[in-house]
C-alpha cells in the first residue's frame, strides 16, 4: 500500500480525533503531519494500514460487528468500537489503538490553539511557555557544510552526546584534531520555546515518536548537539559498587571495579559539578520524601549535574533544554572544552557507515543537511573513529558498515519506566520545582539486584497525554483537566531480561523488545509501593497507567487488595499498561571474548582495528540508575586509553 496519507485516511484520522477528542477541532492536520515525519516507512506503512481497516466495513463487521466505515458511524459507537480495539485480547490492536490514542493527544495537547495558550491549559492553571530569559545564550560554533566535502582529522566522534562529548574533550585536549558529527541540530536558549511538540521535534530523536517494533514501548532519547545531556533530568548517580563487579562478572574484564574506572567517574562529576547543593524538593519530590518517611521507606537526595539552578518553575521545563545554562549538559561543558582545543563541530549530519581497509576504521561517510535544505555528502579520513551514537543507532552504523559479529544489536535494555498517579486536595502544579531531587530504592534489589527505583518528574502535557490510560473520552479529558492536582511516582525498572536491535532494508534501526514475566512481576510490586507511598502523602485517589486504568480511594477498607486485584486483572505486559523508555543500555556490549561481545577493555571493536565504541551500547547489563555518568565514564576511559596509546 502507499506510504502516503489519503482522503480516506484524512477522513478516518478526523473522526478518530473527534471520537477521542469530542467538541475540539483542533489535531487531525497535526496528526497527519506527525505521521509524515515518521522516518521508517514501516512504521508508517503500520499506521496507513490500521486506518484503511478502520474505514473498511468488512473489517469493522469482523471485528466490531458494525457492517460500516469508522467514518460513517455515529459517535457513540465509535467510542465503542475504539474500546473494542483498546481493550482486545490481541495485542496488535491494543497497539493500533494506543499509537492513534498517543497521536490524536499529543496532537491536540502539545501546542497551543491560540498565540500560546490552551482552554484546557488554562483551566488547569498550566502557564504554558514562559517569558524569554533577557539574556540568551548563543549556541556553540559549527563548521557549516554548504558543498560536498571531504575532511581529514586524526579522530571522528560520531555524536555529541554523554559519550560523544567526552571523548571529544580528552581526545581535543591530548592534541588530537578532532571533528565531531551530530544529527541533529544546534539550539541557543532562544531556540527553547518550551512548546512541548516543538520542542520533542527539534530535541528528541525522530520527533520523540520512536517505538518498540510491536508498539509496546515508547522511546525517548536526544538528538541534537550535546544528546540526551541537554533534555535529561540531571539525576547524576554513579555506576553503584555492586554493579560494577557484576559487570566485571558477566563481561570477564576487570575495568569496572578498577581504580582507573573510579577515577574517570571522579573526574567526570568533578567537571560536571555534581552534588546536592541545588536538590532543594519541589511539591511532587516533597511527597515522595513525605510518603516513604511515613511508612519508614528509604529516600535520599539524588545528586545533580547543575550550577545555580533555579530550582523553582522553570526548571521543570528543563526536559525541553535550559535556557539559562545551569544544566552542565555536554553543550557546556565538554564540547565547549573540544571547541576551544580546536575540536570541529558538524551538526544535521547523518553518518552512514565507517570506512574502513585492511582491517582497519579510515574514516566515516554522511550527509549533512545544508542551510538551504540540500544535502551534502560528507567524507572524514581519520585514523580513529569513535562512534558514540547511542544504543539504537550505534549497532545500526556497525551493521550498516558490514561489521558481522553476531552479538552487534543484541542484550539490549530500556529501564521500561511508569507510574502510579495521585490526585490530591491540594494544587501540586507538577510541572514546577526541580526536575528530580528525591529517590527511594525500598523495592530496588527484590532479586539479586534486580527492581525498581523511585523517583518523580515534571508532568506537563506531554506525559499524559501520551501515557495516561483510557477508558472513555470523558474520563480522559476529566483526569487530564486535573493535571495541577496530580502528582505521580516513578516506577524505574532494572529489567534483566534484553531486547534486540535489528535494521531495515533501508538501514534504520528496527527495536524489538517486551517486557519478561520476570520483569513484569518486578514492575508489579514497585507499582503497589508507589500506591503506598502516595497515599502515606495525602492523595485522595490514585490510578495505573493501564488501559482502562485501576483505580482506589486510599483510607477505604481494604482499598490496596482490590487495587491490586484490578491491576492484576488488567495484566502490565504487551500494551496492557504505558511504559516508555528514557534509558537505552546495551546492544555493543564490552567483555573480553568475541563470541560473547562486541568492543574489548579499551572500547575497540573485536573485529575492526581503529574503531571504538564510547556509549550506553557498551554495557553489559541495564545499570539500575540513571546511567548518564555511568556513559560519561566508559567515554572517558576509551578516549584516554587511545590518548595514551597514539
């Protein structure tokens, strides 16, 4: 079938917003548009193919008993005809269901309808973007690519991120020449519109829409010059001591629990300033801390990559970049370091694959995307690459450049994250106070290490719009209108159990990954936890993020026993509860033998001399915490161990 939006989809698409949506006119162009810049034809192809079955009568009567195009059917069966989807047995429809559910809100949520405001922002008391800092800071130089060029450079780093900054810096500060490609683009604070649509399109890899393969898990990550350093939370924990041995376990190297290792952790929150001088709690980690003293939980304060946050209203909008420099992204710190040692910066740059001869990596070729919109071919000759691309694209490239180590893609993990929301008396306004300050690890090792972490985040629109579950159009609109009452706790799984990453025909990345039963009954009794810790603090209800969502009173006899039951009934697997993934680790993992992983001690691939692998691809397992220094440290061993070795 075509690739490309019809009448007839255009047609399915307005009634699905308006089934979802009732009385707004606002989205379906939006959807259409969101569609179009998928960047896998699959994934689109997927969605094309969900609305011509919605607008078959054929389908519809096998599936709904309705002999009718979705088009044609009066509201109130539309509503019932998508319960009928979101609510089935087989997962492919509850994932057909949950990808038009997270387009048609995001849609309608994410951007303003007028100027910069919304009715149902305003009746949340949500202010939306806020006023310009008066002084801007003006985003790093690049070297502008206008024409076909051809580059040469003692080192490529293919991203900019927490591996590809670093491992610019060391190597630029060791008198190496240095060019660093990024695919994304180049912000300045004026660039921070903190419009949560515009801002997922021009920060997030692809938009913020990238997806497991079977629709299950929702992934976040950065692209654009600095990563994920410049939209993340700033939670800073180190790699913990027991994982660290157990990487050394599982990889048979000895780098992890090595006093070397320790010093590249120690050099890496020196530079980025971490501590908790500026972990002072906003509402939502207030309740967290409230909660787990109560019922006499651990929680403590999470250590923090900023200087002279402000740690009121606008940091909750930092997952949208900050616009006043206090977040020590790799923008301001180690690329600012790479530029000044004579490091060049390209961005809008896709790399296709790595050059290589005799055994050896010679170089990379891309593409840039030009000031005018074309696109240049790019040639860099270096006598190291390091690729630093991130979990999804890194074993993408090494697959794409003809590397056949067989293990390249897979042990891939994704820290599936949800949550427990909670309504309070109280207005919490969860998008305010400091991106993340408190933790709690009560339910963190249920098995040899293995659980999950406590922690919240700022929830603007975007979050519940996309992960709020769905039981009804009224209900949904009801629960997203009460936004400024919400607070909600995180649930961070350690998962044990890996996906795997594979490409397309055309070369993209293709993720495939679910959650284990193991991991699942992990996540189960993390959720029960966060239930108890939200109602210790006050809340007056609290719900999942499953499709339809369980729901309790708290204070009620028996009320966490039936909560529990209705969770149970809904299931936490396949499109039964909203997950997404703000950590990928894995798929190029480092140990000491070829048949087992990717990149040896020093980060060097098995199989291609000249080639270093210096992102979360490297480890061995999930790390358990937020794994941003954990990356910064294995940059910084890879990129002094071919300092030191030149």
């Amino acid at each position: 079938m075509s690739e490309h939006v019809s009448d007839r989809h255009r047609a399915v698409i307005a009634a699905v917003c308006e089934t979802l949506l009732p009385g707004t006119s606002q989205g379906p162009d939006r959807v259409e548009r969101l569609i179009a810049s998928l960047s896998d034809p699959g994934d689109r192809g997927r969605l094309l193919l969900v609305l011509t079955a919605l607008d078959s009568p054929l389908v519809n009567l096998a599936l709904s008993g309705r002999y009718a195009s979705f088009v044609d059917m009066p509201p109130a069966v539309r509503e019932t005809v998508l319960r009928g989807w979101a609510f089935s047995r087989l997962p492919q429809r509850r994932a057909a269901f949950q990808a038009l559910k997270r387009l048609a809100h995001v849609a309608y949520y994410c951007w303003p309808t007028e100027d910069t405001s919304h009715p149902v922002w305003r009746a949340a008391g949500y202010p939306g973007p806020l006023p310009p800092p008066t002084a801007a800071i003006e985003p790093l130089a690049t070297l502008a690519v206008d024409r076909d060029a051809v580059l040469d450079c003692d080192v490529v780093v293919v991203g900019s991120g927490a591996g590809g900054g670093v491992a610019a810096a060391v190597l630029a500060q060791a008198g190496r020449s240095v060019v660093v490609l990024e695919k994304g683009g180049n912000p300045g604070s004026r660039d921070m519109t903190q419009i949560e649509g515009d801002m997922l399109g021009s920060l997030y890899l692809d938009g913020g829409l990238v997806m497991t393969q079977s629709g299950s898990l929702p992934i976040l990550a950065g692209s654009c010059l600095g990563g994920g350093t410049v939209i993340n939370y700033t939670t800073s924990f180190p790699l913990p001591e027991r994982v660290r041995a157990e990487w050394d376990a599982r990889s048979g190297l000895s780098l992890f629990s090595s006093p070397r290792f320790a010093q590249s952790l120690a050099r890496v929150c020196a530079r980025l300033n971490v501590g908790t001088r500026w972990s002072t709690p906003g509402v939502r980690d207030a309740l967290l801390e409230r909660g787990c003293r109560a019922l006499g939980w651990h929680v403590d304060l999470i250590p923090r990559n900023v200087t002279d946050c402000r740690e009121g209203l606008e940091c909750g909008y930092c997952g949208y970049g900050c616009r006043h420099g206090a977040k020590n992204s790799t923008a301001r710190t180690y690329l600012a370091d790479a530029a000044r040692a004579g490091a060049r910066l390209v961005v809008r740059c896709d790399v296709e694959r790595v050059i290589h001869e005799g055994g050896r990596a010679t170089g990379v070729i891309g593409s840039v995307r030009a000031p005018d919109g074309a696109l240049r071919r790019l040639t860099i000759h270096a006598r190291a690459v390091v690729v630093a691309t991130g979990s999804l694209h890194t074993p993408a490239l090494l697959l794409r450049s003809g590397l056949e180590n067989p293990n390249i893609g897979r042990n891939l993990h994704l820290h599936p994250a949800t949550a427990i929301g909670g309504f309070f008396a109280e207005r919490i306004e969860p998008w305010g106070g400091a991106l993340q300050t408190r933790y709690s690890d009560q339910f963190a090792d249920q098995d040899g290490g293995y659980g999950t972490k406590f922690e919240t985040a700022p929830v603007h629109f975007a979050l519940p719009a996309s992960g709020f579950g769905w039981e009804g159009a009224r209900q949904h609109r009801e629960d997203i209108g009460r936004l400024a009452h919400l607070s909600i706790v995180g649930v961070l799984l350690r998962d044990r159990d890996a996906g795997r990453v594979t490409v397309s025909r055309e070369g993209r990345p293709r993720v495939h990954y679910e959650l284990s039963r193991g991991d699942a009954a992990h996540v189960r009794r993390g959720l029960l936890g966060a239930a108890q810790v939200l109602a210790a603090a006050g809340a007056g209800e609290i719900f999942t993020l499953q499709t339809p969502p369980a729901r309790a009173r708290p204070g009620e006899r028996g009320w966490l026993d039936r909560f529990a039951h209705d969770a149970d009934a809904r299931g936490y697997r396949r499109c039964r509860m909203s997950y997404i993934s703000f950590h990928q680790m894995g798929s190029a993992g480092l140990g000491r033998d070829p048949a087992r992983s990717v990149a040896g001690e020093t980060g060097q691939a098995h199989e291609l001399r000249g080639l270093y692998i210096a992102d979360a691809s490297t480890f061995p397992t999930s790390s358990g915490v937020n794994p941003m220094i954990t990356i910064m440290a294995i940059a910084d061993h890879v990129a002094r161990g071919i300092a030191e070795a030149w």
